[in-house]
C-alpha cells in the first residue's frame, strides 16, 4: 500500500512511496501528527542517483520488521535534497556541528516533535558492522530514551542549534591584493597529482571550478606551469572511467586516483561545468581534442538527457540492485560485440588490450572501456567497436533517470550551450530554445521557482544559486547574440537576488522556513555567492556601475577565508583576481560587434565583455571609464596583448 509520498512530485520520493515505511513528506501533517502522538521524527534526506541511499532503502526502508519499529516509534519524513536544497543545507550544518567532519548521503536525523535535532548519522547498516548498532537496533534505543529522557534529549538540541545560529559573528576581513595569484598556483601545485592529473587523493572529484581558474591564470600570468596542470588533468580525466567512452557524458567522481573506477552517476551540473571547461582548454591551447571532448559531451546530454529543451537532474549508478552493471562489459561478450561487427578476428585481441578489456577485467571481473591516450587515438576499429559495445548496452537496463528540472542546473547547462555556439554556430539554436523553455516554465509572473518535474508546473520557489546560475547565463545569452532583452532580464533578477538575500555583504542561501547561509567555498558546483557577484560585476560593467559596491562589499567581508586559502574557493578567489583586473568592456555597434562574438574567448584579458554601443569604431574601456578608440578589432587585440 502506497505511503503518503503517492502524490508527490519527485521521482526520489516515488521511489519511497511504495515502502512499508509510513513516510510523509515535509511538511505541517507529518509534523502535527508528531506533536498529537508525542513521537519524535526520523528525517531521511537523499536523492534519487545515490548509491549509499539505495543501499538503505533495500536493507531498511523495504524490510517489513524494521518498518513496523520505525512506524511504531516515529514519525517517517522523507527530503530530496535536490528538491529542497534549504533543507539538506541545514541538516548537513548540523551533522557537521554534531560529528565534527562533513556528512553525505542518505542524511539520517532525528529530531524533537518541535523539528529540533538530537541525533544524527548517514547510512545506517542493518545489521552491526561499521563500529556500528543495527538501524532497527538504534530505533529502539532511541525510542525508549525519547519516551523516558525527552527533556534531556531537547536540552541537547537546544543547545546544538545555539550553536548553529550564534549571536554575533565575528569578521576578520583583510587586504585584498594580486598576491593572491602565486598563493593559487604554489596551493594548486602542492596538490598536483603529477602523474593522474587532478588534486588530491581518491575520492578525486573533477573540480572544474579549479581548473577553470588555472586556465585563466595562464592567460593573465603566461606561466605555462598553470596550464599544464589544468590541460594534463582533463586529458586524463577523458581516458575512460570518468568519462563514458561507449555514451559520452562524465559520471560524477572517481574511487581511485587514475580516474577509471567511478561512482557510475551522472550529474546535470558536472557535465555542464566539464563541458565548459573542456571548450576553454581548447581556447587555450587550440588543439581539437579539448573541443571534440566538450562537443561530445554536450551532445549527449542534448540527446539523452534532455525533453523540449529542458535537462533532467541526474541518472543513476546502478541498474538492479548492482552498481555500473549498465556501463561495465566481460572478456567474452566484448568479443562477441566485435564478431558481431564485422571487426576481424585477427584484430580482436589487440583491441581488446588497447581498449583495457581483459579476462580478469579492472572492475569486480568485468571492464570499464578505457584507452592510454583519448587525445591521439588512432586504434585501428576503435569507432566500430565502441558502436558495437553501444549496441549491446541497447539491450540491457537503463538506468533511472530523474527527471526533475533544476533552475540552477539546468542554468549551467544552456550558459555551456551558448559558450559553445561561439565555436560552433549550430548550439545556437538549441541554446536559444532551451533558455526560452527554463524561462516560460519556471520564471512566471516575475517569480522564480526553483524545480518541477518535468511538464508539471513548479512549486517551490528558488533558492540563490537558481537567481545567481540563470542570471549569469541571461549574461552569456547576451555575449553570444547582443540580444538586449537577456541583459534585461538578468538585471532584474540581480535586483530580486539583492533584495531577497543580500544581507551586509553576506548572503543567505534560502530564506523562510530554514534561513541558510550560502558558501563561498565550491562543493559540487561553484559557490552560489561567486556566482552571484559575478553576474554583479558583469551587470555593473555592461548597465550601472551602482552594482559594482555590493560585490566588493561581499569580497571584503569574506577577504580573510579566500587570500588565506585561496584554492578552497577557486570561484572567490576568480572574483577577487577579476575585481582586481578589472573588466575590459568593448563597446560597438551591434553589427559590428557581431562579427566578432565568436573571438570574444580567445583575447588576451580573460575578464572581457561586448556592450552595444552607438559610437563608430570599437571603444575599450573598463568598469569606471573608456582608454581606446579603434577603427577596427585588430587594433583593440593589438592593445589588450600589450596591457
């Protein structure tokens, strides 16, 4: 019998619905019949891809005993963390005060009948393993000291969200300066895995922010050192494993250091932001591989993860019940796939090899497709067998894709789409479409609503990165076609943003019901604070420089976190480097400009925007006043190359 999660809207949630657990929704009914029948409340947070999730789901929330202690005992909520972000937010800030290292998926909480929390863990094991109890064991233990020491258990929380939510918040604010630059590289250079490329140990995540901001360093400073970093790393991230080689697209991040064994999900925002960063190497260092790479993956989200323009959040790991089941292959069914083919015998051992599929295979028996050198690949039959290993995953389960549509997410993925049109002018169209269609479904009546389902009309109102991500990409919309109305429009949703969350030059992140503050640091994607300022400096560059004090305001209250740890927020630390440096805006007439939009990636100052203008010629100038008047655009390279 379906739970009180049958009528909702996300596909994480309707995967709970069928569960003996009586799971509510968040909201005010689960939340009386907490305080009527004096129980406390166990808060699951997860999301539709998450592995750790599944695992908990099939080990706990389908298993009928430990149901009938849980429905017994507690009041069931269930949260996608994707839908309701505010929520996720606050409860990981709690398991972060409770724990003293960071959480993750599911988030497992339980609070008071008031929502005050006293308890916290994420997955939790059915039977004793980890160093810890059984899940169905930990629910009586904690029913029974909710029963007999609730006081004490509410005293515990009190004092916990004291703690959250202090009083006074002491500022340490410091000199913002361009020493900042060698902090970045010396930082980036003492993380360099040399030989893998990325930073850090596995778990390696990509970090495309931190590449970007290499990339762009290269181009201020010159010092090749920076680049390399950058360039070598996507290059092995691209070799397979990360990166689905028979598909396209980047799962979400990788369990070793070589990038080959990955958690098999993948994500909106990842393949947004590597696709990105994928055409800016390319822009960087002109070679086609970087570009053919950004195409790719653009091009499979475009067919496969896409509906009337719009993305879908996520698609999962596993396929029933087994992680990477869909993406991995055996020896001999690889083989097969190659007879099948037409591929010569003779040729099917040294393809086999080339391609890293062995008898004993690189991931439990079976193989993840993967090659030495994605950026000069001349295996003879390559082309023909990655077909035929395609066709074979034809066959089989696809994994679950959620079909929820993000505002900020989808935002990332149209601003890679306009980037792209630059290079080449056939994503134009398909950009252009798919910002119309985020715009008609879910910015209505000037309201910006945060997700929906797809073809459903949204419920939930945005967040900040929904504001700071479709603004930025109104601005890019703007770069790749001059078309005023997006100017237009980013402009008023920055004054929307300002006055629903800036608050003294911090930000909050949700208001209402969980008042959150935003980071600056860049978890899964950029900082929506980063995010946010920078559509302010583009805005105070291309419309009213009014705009410029709210980002250095912001950048001097947070000075201190970023000059001293640079590399932990590369998207800040872009923004003080960009404040610094300042914009280069070239103003012309619109037919003039237009001629020149697609070279707007390729000059020598990073920080570079197109205005329309009415005077003749090109204007160069920077956020406060003009310094160059050209006949034609070679000049204004000629004096950008000499700055």
């Amino acid at each position: 019998m379906a739970n009180h999660l049958k009528n909702e809207h996300s596909p994480y949630l309707q995967q709970h619905a069928d569960n003996p657990v009586d799971w509510y929704p968040w909201g005010e009914e689960a939340f009386e019949k907490a305080r009527k029948e004096n129980k406390a409340i166990f808060l699951s947070i997860g999301y539709s891809s998450c592995h750790w999730c599944h695992v908990m789901e099939d080990e706990s929330f389908k298993d009928e005993a430990t149901a009938k202690i849980l429905n017994k005992h507690f009041i069931a909520v269930k949260v996608d963390r994707e839908e309701r972000p505010d929520i996720d937010k606050h409860f990981q800030e709690v398991y972060q005060l409770m724990n003293q290292r960071p959480g993750g998926w599911p988030t497992s909480i339980f609070l008071t009948q008031e929502q005050k929390p006293f308890y916290s863990a994420t997955y939790i094991p059915d039977e004793p393993r980890y160093g810890m109890m059984s899940f169905s064991s930990l629910l009586e233990v904690i029913a029974d000291k909710y029963s007999k020491e609730k006081a004490l258990l509410t005293e515990k929380a009190d004092e916990i969200l004291r703690f959250l939510n202090p009083k006074e918040d002491r500022i340490q604010a410091t000199k913002l300066d361009l020493s900042i630059i060698p902090r970045v590289s010396d930082q980036a250079k003492q993380l360099f895995d040399n030989t893998n490329g990325g930073f850090n140990k596995a778990p390696k995540f990509p970090q495309a922010s931190m590449l970007d901001l290499l990339l762009d360093l290269y181009r201020i400073t010159g010092d090749k050192e920076t680049r390399e970093m950058a360039l070598h790393s996507l290059t092995c991230m691209a070799k397979g494993g990360l990166r689905d080689l028979v598909e396209g697209g980047f799962c979400r991040y990788s369990t070793d250091n070589e990038w080959l064994v990955p958690h098999f999900e993948k994500m909106t925002y990842d393949n947004a932001l590597l696709a990105e960063v994928y055409l800016k190497a390319y822009h960087v260092s002109g070679k086609d591989f970087y570009r053919s790479v950004a195409f790719e993956t653009i091009d499979f989200m475009i067919q496969n993860r896409s509906e009337e323009g719009l993305f879908y959040s996520a698609s999962d790991a596993d396929t029933e019940g087994e992680e990477g089941k869909y993406f991995v292959y055996t020896y001999e069914k690889a083989l097969k796939s190659f007879d099948k083919a037409g591929i010569p015998k003779e040729e099917h051992a040294a393809l086999a090899e080339a391609l890293h599929i062995t008898e004993e295979g690189n991931f439990e028996g079976k193989n993840i497709v993967r090659i030495d050198d994605p950026a000069q690949c001349d295996i003879p039959y390559y082309d023909e067998a990655i077909q035929a290993l395609r066709k074979r995953r034809e066959k089989r389960t696809h994994p679950f894709i959620d079909k929820k549509v993000l505002v900020s997410w989808n935002a990332m993925m149209i601003k890679t789409l306009f980037k792209a049109s630059r290079t080449d002018n056939a994503y134009l169209k398909p950009a252009i479409r798919s910002l119309d269609a985020l715009l008609e479904s879910m910015y209505i009546n000037s309201e910006l609503f945060h997700s929906t389902l797809m073809g459903k009309k949204p419920k939930i109102k945005a967040f900040l990165e929904d504001y700071a991500y479709l603004a930025e990409t109104l601005i890019e919309a703007y770069q790749s076609t001059l078309d005023e109305t997006y100017l237009m429009t980013a402009t008023k949703l920055a004054n929307s943003a300002i006055e629903k969350y800036f608050d003294q030059g911090k930000w909050k992140f949700s208001r209402g019901e969980f008042e959150t503050n935003a980071d600056i640091y860049d978890s899964s994607y950029p900082s929506s604070v980063a995010t946010m300022i920078s559509v302010l400096y583009s805005i105070s560059s291309l419309v009213d420089t009014v705009y410029k004090k709210f980002v250095f305001k912001t950048l001097e209250i947070y000075s201190y976190d970023i000059m001293r740890q640079p590399i932990s927020t590369p998207r800040m630390s872009r923004m003080v480097i960009r404040y610094l440096k300042d914009d280069v805006i070239i103003k012309a007439k619109e037919d003039a400009l237009k001629t020149h939009i697609n070279d707007l990636d390729t000059l020598p100052h990073p920080f570079s925007l197109l205005k329309n203008d009415t005077n003749e010629g090109f204007m160069l100038c920077n956020s406060n006043s003009c310094f160059g008047h050209e006949k034609d655009f070679k000049g204004i390279i000629e004096i950008l190359e000499k700055r």
